[in-house]
C-alpha cells in the first residue's frame, strides 16, 4: 500500500495553483481554493495508485442535468418566499449538519436572535419547516437564476488555463506518488471542470442571499466541502464573520490547516488541540461542546424492532459494522482487507449477526456476495430511523476502522472494536487514547468479539478519561446555549 501523506499532496496543489491560470466565480472566488476538498481528494487517490475511471462526457451531462432539475426545484420552492434581514443565516450541506444547527437555532431564538436557513436539497428544507424554522431564498431563486448561473459555469470551466499544456509540474510531483505530475495534474483539471459550476452557483446563491437578508453572521456545516469553502470565500468578500460548528473528529486531517471560517466551535479541548496544532489562533477555536449530544438518548438495551424487521434479524446478538469507507484515512486497499476481514469474522462467529450500515461515500460494490454481512447503504434506509443512535440501541459491539460513529458508541455504552491492518489510523485519537478495544489482524478481530460475548471489560481502559476530553460538559449550560453565545459574540467580534 503506498504510503502518500496528505501535507504532500497539498503541498503539490500549492504548485499546481501557483502554475494554473484559471476564471474567477461570482463573488471573485477563487475555484482552486473553493475546491480543495474534491481536488485534494482526488489527487490522494490517484497518488495511492487508486486510479478511477474518468468521466465521460455522457456521465458529465448526466451529472450536469442533476444538478440544474435541483435548482428548478429550488425555484419552484421559492415562489412567493420573502426575506426579511435577519441575524444568524445557517447553511447545512449534509443531515449530519442539520442535527448541529438546529439545537443551536433554537437556542438563538431563545436569546430573541432572528435566524434563517438555506439549503439546495429539498429533504433538508422540508425537515428545517417541519423543525418551525424558517427557510430562505435569495431573490433569484424565484426564476431559476441558478440554472443559467450552472450553464455559464459549465461554459466557462471547460477553458481553463490555455497554458496548461506547457505546465511544468515537477516529477513524481507527491512523494510516494505511484503517478507523476502531470497525470495529476490532468486529474486537478478534471475535477476543476466538473465540479465548478457548483462553485458559480453558490457563490452567486449566496451573494444573493447576503445581500437580501443581510445576516450578521453566516454559519456552514463544513468549511472543508465546496459549498462551505465557497459560502465563507462569498462571507469574507461581503464582510460578513463565518462560524462552522464542528463534526465528526475534527483531527488528523491536514485540510484543517485550511480552515476558512472564523471562528470554528469545537467539542472539546482535543479538538482544540488539533486545530491549533495546524496552526489555528486561540481566538479562531472555541469549546462549546457537541450540540447534538444535548438530548442524547438512553441506551434502552433493544434494538428498534422496525430495523430488525427490515434485515431480517433475529434473537442472536448483533454486531454493527459502521466504517467511513476509503479516503483520507484509509486507503482504498487497506479498506478492502477490512472488508474481507468483516465478512469472516461473521463466518467464524454464527452466534452473532452481522449488520454493515454503508457510510455515504462507502461502495455497495466492494463487498462480497454473496456475504455472511447483513448490508445496508443509504438507498435501502428509506422510513427506517436516520439516527445513528437508534441503530446503536441494543447493538453486541460496533466494529469500525476510524470513524466517529465509536464516539457515539461509547456514549451509549457500546463496546467499539476498532481495526487497523496496515498502520494508518494511528493518529485516532480514540485509538492512541486506549478507549476502545483495538484489533491489527483478522484473528484479533474474531477473538476480541468472542471475549466481548464471554463477559470481558465493555470499554476500552482509557474510554472514561478519552469521553470527558472529547466532549465538554458543564451543566446546567448546554452545548447549544454556548454555541449560540460564541456565534452572536463572532457576530460584533
């Protein structure tokens, strides 16, 4: 498995920005910042040697009919909305994202504080209504200006640098790279060209927005996606702070080292921690605790019946597999030993059941079929409960790689079994904290599980102390009333 460190790579995309001329989006932001993470993504994968097929110009014109039926709908939704100036405006990406925002809205509209959210995805507007919240819309989303804005985006993303050709991009280009530049380079500008009409979309989407409701603040879900990045590039332009309440882990990731928000609220001080360790100033960090966590449920010993219904489970004790699929952390290799791994784990231990529940980026592809594991992604998940914590009811142990999902185990008292086969996910936190139980090959994976069910200790010895570092708590405050605090002081800061 090669190893390529994600600083490497960014430090290549410093050169390849330097040599690229490319156009400016609405708001003048700049694509190749904006576009950091799709990029950055890319190039890692291609650097490992986990080449993918390119995309033909059939599938771009599929993606591009996609992506402008989304802002028709947009512009049906839109008509006959208002907007009125307001003090806090949210901008969630992702579900994720929304559990965060809510809970601190609701805490704003306590303080008399005016918020407003916006969202390109029909399923998070509807949940923000249903929430009593109110959903905005810049004034041209009235007349599906987002459509011509996504047309001149693509238009104007298929001419970048005329110069491109004669760019001299240094050989390998990534240390490790199995690749050399100007492959990766090829693949920059593939990525530049398919995902820049997003950027012209949301930066005049948002422009817009500012303009029209005039918010004191902005807050996004995640600076480190394009609609982030553009959003708070947009923010800076106009004047107005940006805040991003934190997720997942929020460590380990040498993006952070491209923060764009202002002020980032974080879960605790090893969160802190890491984001000042990639450079971060003290005023820029703030503890609040997780939000989401402020009503966390009681772990009730059983597992909903209408998701035990739906896979077909029955009285044995069942294990979930819950990893982040291949990227940053894990390369794509490395992701299918685990799989390989998960699948005779399950043959080896027919006392317990197996249910794989897919993270969004993981693929249904990679695993076998047939499969001793139960799987699900998330076109299967329909009316089934969306929360992670209604899945860790009742569950025997979580088996993960690095993923959060074994922060929220721990809360519910859920033994988590995390697995590395090839020494990439030793800068986990949870994992160098000792807190969970923590297999290296196949057969410490089916012994720890077997020991699990035999009566051994449920959590990993350094859980307690990991959990009270992780997330802060000072009660009778919560989460969501801090954040609301921290984001109304970013507001005059």
């Amino acid at each position: 498995m090669s190893k390529v460190s994600g600083e490497g790579v960014l430090a290549w995309m410093d050169q390849a920005r330097a040599a690229l001329e490319l156009p400016s989006s609405p708001a003048n932001v700049d694509l190749f910042d904006a576009l950091l993470s799709p990029i950055y993504s890319a190039v890692l994968a291609a650097a490992r040697g986990e080449m993918t097929e390119s995309t033909s110009w059939k599938d771009e014109i599929k993606r591009q009919l996609f992506e402008l039926r989304r802002e028709l709908r947009i512009a049906q939704d839109a008509r006959g909305a208002t907007s009125t100036p307001i003090d806090v405006l949210f901008v969630p990406r992702t579900k994720s994202h929304v559990d965060q925002q809510l809970p601190v809205a609701n805490a704003l509209v306590r303080t008399g504080a005016t918020v407003a959210f916006h969202s390109p995805t029909r399923a998070i507007r509807a949940r923000i209504k249903t929430a009593g919240m109110t959903v905005a819309f810049a004034p041209w989303d009235r007349w599906g200006g987002g459509v011509i804005t996504q047309l001149a985006g693509s238009i104007r993303a298929l001419r970048p640098s005329k110069n491109s050709a004669r760019l001299k991009i240094p050989a390998p280009g990534v240390e490790g790279s199995q690749v050399d530049g100007r492959a990766l380079l090829a693949i920059t500008l593939q990525e530049i060209r398919a995902q820049s009409p997003i950027v012209f979309t949301v930066a005049a989407t948002i422009r817009a927005l500012l303009r029209s409701l005039r918010p004191r603040v902005v807050v996004v879900g995640n600076d480190l996606t394009t609609e982030g990045r553009t959003t708070c590039l947009v923010a800076r332009a106009q004047g107005t702070p940006t805040v991003c309440i934190a997720h997942g882990l929020g460590v380990a990731n040498p993006r952070l080292a491209r923060t764009l928000a202002d002020r980032v609220l974080v879960y605790g001080s090893l969160q802190q921690d890491a984001l000042r360790s990639y450079g971060l100033g003290e005023d820029r960090v703030v503890i609040t605790g997780a939000p989401y966590l402020d009503e966390i449920p009681a772990q009730g010993g059983t597992l909903d019946p209408a998701i035990a219904n739906a896979l077909g489970l029955d009285d044995r004790p069942y294990v979930l597999v819950a990893t982040s699929g291949a990227g940053q952390k894990v390369s794509l290799d490395h992701h299918r030993a685990m799989i390989r791994a998960f699948d005779q784990a399950a043959r080896a231990l027919p006392e317990l059941q197996f249910v794989a529940k897919l993270h969004p980026k993981d693929r249904r592809d990679l695993y076998p079929e047939p499969s001793s594991l139960k799987v699900i992604d998330r076109s299967q998940i329909g009316d089934l409960p969306k929360s992670i914590f209604s899945w860790l009811q009742g569950a025997h142990a979580v088996v993960t790689s690095g993923s959060a999902v074994a922060m929220e185990a721990m809360l519910l008292e859920v033994p988590v079994v995390t697995m590395d086969l090839a020494n990439e996910l030793g800068h986990v936190d949870f994992i160098t904290a000792g807190a969970t139980h923590h297999a290296t090959s196949e057969a410490a994976l089916i012994d720890t599980l077997r020991s699990l069910k035999g009566g051994a200790a449920r959590q990993g010895p350094g859980a307690e102390d990991y959990l009270q570092a992780k997330f802060f708590r000072a009660p009778p405050e919560t989460a969501s009333e801090r954040a609301a605090a921290a984001i109304l002081d970013a507001a005059v800061a």
